[in-house]
C-alpha cells in the first residue's frame, strides 16, 4: 500500500506538478481536499481506515488532473453520487488504481469485490469499478 501511495505521490508532483500534503493533524474522519486553483491536494491520514488512502489521493489528484476549478476546495466524500466532478474524480481514481490491482492477479481471478475491498471504495461506486475493471481487460 505504501508503495502505490509513493507512486501517486511521484505522479502527483512530477507528472502533473501538484502538491501533495499527508497531514495526521486534521480532525479524526476529516475529508482530503483539493485546492485546484493552488494545484495542491491534502490529504488527511487520521482516518479511519488507512487502507482508503490511495483512493482519496488518487481522487484528489483527479480533480485537478481533470481540470476541475471552483471557488471552494473540493472535499472527498464517499457518499457524494450525483457530483458530475465528483463522479469523475471518482472515476479517475479506480482507473488509476486498477493497475495495481491487476499486477497481483492472474485475469481470471479479477474480482470487482476484491478491488473494492483492498481499496475500500464505496459500495455505491461497484458498476464504475465494474465498467473500468472490464475495459481494462
């Protein structure tokens, strides 16, 4: 998990030239944020399951990758379905972590419920974690 969040970090800052903030310091659940005018992300790590860290990140990188601009900051929200921007934050997110799923499994044991499980992506997102898996086959 470690390395994937090294990598997205790397991507973060010398592919895309965003700033990147890991910050233990915010509010037990606090949301990662985007500030796409700044391209900066931070995310908050006092969470309850770290394991979700690359997804927030990989979210948050989105929205800037994807040219989302907005008076405010952008906030992960899990819940958050309708959000054109953040459907596609979203959306970015699981395509850019499918292919670390995919280094670890033979094609035939791809399981969208194990995707969704090691990255702890919200049930509500399984038929996008269904479409991306299946085109990334």
């Amino acid at each position: 998990m470690e390395n994937i969040l090294t990598d997205l970090m790397n991507y973060a800052l010398f592919k895309q030239h965003i700033t990147v903030i890991m910050s233990s310091e915010a509010s037990f659940g606090a949301p990662s944020v985007a500030f796409p005018d700044e391209r900066t992300i931070v995310i908050n790590t006092n969470i309850e399951n770290t394991q979700q860290l690359p997804l927030q990140t990989a979210h948050e990188i989105g929205h800037i990758v994807n040219g989302d601009e907005r008076y405010r900051a952008l906030y992960f929200d899990p819940t958050n379905i309708d959000y054109p921007a953040e459907l596609a934050a979203n959306r970015f997110a699981i395509r850019t972590l499918i292919p670390y799923y995919l280094a670890e499994r033979d094609v035939d044991f791809v399981n969208v419920n194990e995707f969704m499980n090691i990255f702890v992506v919200p049930a509500h997102l399984e038929k996008m974690c269904r479409e991306e898996l299946q085109a990334a086959l």
